[in-house]
C-alpha cells in the first residue's frame, strides 16, 4: 500500500512534529496532515497544521473529509509536568487514544495505522531475560505512571486491529528516545551533575537517538511491515557505565530513597530525577531488534553508547552548581 493522506497527531513535541516534516519533505506521500491541540514551536515542512484535540470528536471529522488512508499516532505524552501533572496525562495518554481509534475504525478511507508505545511495557525486575522480544511479556507488569499508559494503549490497539482486521497495524515499541531539546524521566537523569547509583544495583540502559525514532517512524508509513516490533540503538551500557561514560560522579543511593533523592536534586539544583524510575534503574532493560531489521528493514544510525555521547557529552549544559546556588541563597534569592 502507498500511503497518500498521513495524519500525524503530537506534532507540538519533538518526535511528532519532526516525524510530520520529513514525512512532508520525503516525496513519498501526497499530504501530510499534522494535529495537536497545541501549535508547534518549530517548523513542520510542508505539512498542513490543524488544530485539534484527539479527544474531541472531531477528530473523526477531519480523518473523514481528509480522505486519511495513513494515521500516525505519536501523541503519547512521556512525562506528567508538560501536561500538568500525571490526570492530564493518563487522560491525553489512554482517552486519546481511545478516542482517536474509535475514530479510525468509522473511517472506510483507512488503510494503515502506525502507533508509538515504548519498551517500558516490559517491566524492570530481577526475573527479566538479558533481551524482550516482541512476544514476551513483563515479568512484573508496570502499574504506575507512563509505562502503565502504554500497556493500556497496546490493549486498545490489539483490539482495534481485530475489529478492523482490512488496516494494517504497526505497533513501535521505541527504547527510550534521547536527543537535544527532549526532555523525559531519563533524559532528566543523565543530564544531572551527579548521577544517583542505586546501592548493589547497575540497571542496563538501551536508548534510541531522536534523529532514529523519527526516521523509524517515517519508514513505518511507508513500509509494509505489520504487527510489533522493538526499535533501538544497537548496544548497551549499564548506569555506572553511562556515568563514567560522561565523566559524572556516582552519588551511592538506597532504593527505597527514591523521593528524598528527588528532593534533594531539585533543590540542590543538581538535576530533576524522577522517583518512578527507581526500578529501571535497578534492573534495567533490554529489547531484542531483530524484527526491527527484518521486518522493517531499519537500522539506526546511532548506537546507544554513541547516542548518550551525542546528547549528553562535552557540549552538554548542565544546571547551576551547588556553590553558585547556595551563594544565591545567602544573598537573599527566595
């Protein structure tokens, strides 16, 4: 199938606009229809911005009349503070995406939809295999935060394929993106001075540069490829090895710290860390991408290891040192 009309949804946050730019610029498609219910900051090529809530119905309007043959759905939000805290995103995550799929499914004109999840899906415990391929399933299901969204997303999809068994499926369960400008759990974490180590723990860290989730998720519109696949940079680091990858002390911490260690950071001004992902951090996580190659025929062009460097190495801006903080503090900043 050759894709025609591509809507794209989440074009005001870095993957979705720019997924929404090069699809516009590729010459593979006729048009590129690029909504969020926020305009985007940056540049989205050719395509026609429409602004739009995916929770709203008319959504399903706008597919209709567009004559859509091709929905992208990258409007999953990663992080709880860009929304306003973690309602807003459970309700943008999961009733978004219910809300475009009923959508989708009235749509005759459809023909394929590709939708980002994320390898978060898989868990982090103790009991996991040294790689998660696309048929295995957690071994401690996520019940919190962005990782729960996601299984919840799949569950829709799942049943949105068997209802609509004529449009083709592509599920993306995307590592964790790292790039410039994007910010998320991880990404907060290794932008920190100084990076906290769970004591008697080095989880394994896997990571998919932002230039490769948007070229995955162009080459998923336009490849014939259907189902789940894992996308990933080749490779792996543990926590320590990330750290002194990016010559950054190591803070020891206890697990069951996680919320002191997030105040303490926020504070101190050494960096935002996010409590939830005290787990991950622990055990770590690692997909399997042999589909990703045979299937989709993508290879990245950044490994993780070269991924971290790119974001979070020499040119990398950290925030304001604990000295020049607490001489602010002195000084009277409230």
């Amino acid at each position: 199938m050759t894709a025609k009309v591509v809507l794209v949804t989440g074009v005001s946050r870095l993957v979705g606009g720019r997924t929404a730019r090069d699809l516009s610029l590729s010459g593979a498609v006729d048009r590129v229809i690029a909504v969020d219910a926020v305009p985007p900051t940056s540049s989205l090529g050719d395509a026609q911005f429409v602004r739009a809530d995916i929770r709203n119905p008319i959504i399903g309007k706008i597919i209709r009349q567009e004559q859509v043959d091709t929905v992208v759905h990258l409007g999953v939000i990663t992080t709880p503070r860009h929304v306003g805290g973690r309602v807003s995103q459970k309700e943008i995550n999961v009733i978004g995406t219910m809300q475009l799929l009923a959508a989708c499914q009235k749509a005759e004109s459809l023909q394929r939809l590709v939708v980002k999840s994320s390898s978060a899906v898989y868990g982090a415990s103790p009991r996991d295999p040294a790689m998660f391929s696309e048929d295995m399933t957690a071994r401690k299901v996520p019940t919190v935060g962005f990782a729960k969204d996601s299984l919840e997303v799949e569950t829709y999809v799942r049943g949105f394929a068997r209802r609509r068994p004529d449009v083709a499926v592509n599920l993306l369960r995307m590592a964790n993106v790292v790039g410039p400008g994007l910010r998320t759990p991880l990404t907060d974490y290794l932008s920190m001075r100084a990076i906290p180590v769970p004591v008697g723990f080095d989880g394994r860290v896997q990571v998919l540069h932002l230039d490769d989730a948007v070229r995955a998720a162009v080459m998923a519109v336009t490849s014939e490829a259907t189902g789940i696949i894992n996308i990933a940079g080749d490779g792996m680091v543990t926590v320590k090895q990330a750290a002194r990858l990016l010559r950054r002390p190591i803070v020891p911490v206890l697990p069951g710290t996680a919320s002191m260690v997030a105040i303490v950071g926020n504070h101190g001004r050494l960096g935002t860390f996010d409590a939830d992902q005290m787990a991950w951090l622990c055990f770590g996580r690692g997909v399997d991408t042999t589909r990703m190659r045979e299937l989709l025929g993508f290879e990245p062009t950044h490994t993780t290891r070269g991924a971290i460097l790119d974001v979070f190495g020499d040119q990398h801006r950290f925030p304001p040192s604990p000295g020049a903080v607490l001489a602010s503090m002195i000084g009277g900043e409230s």
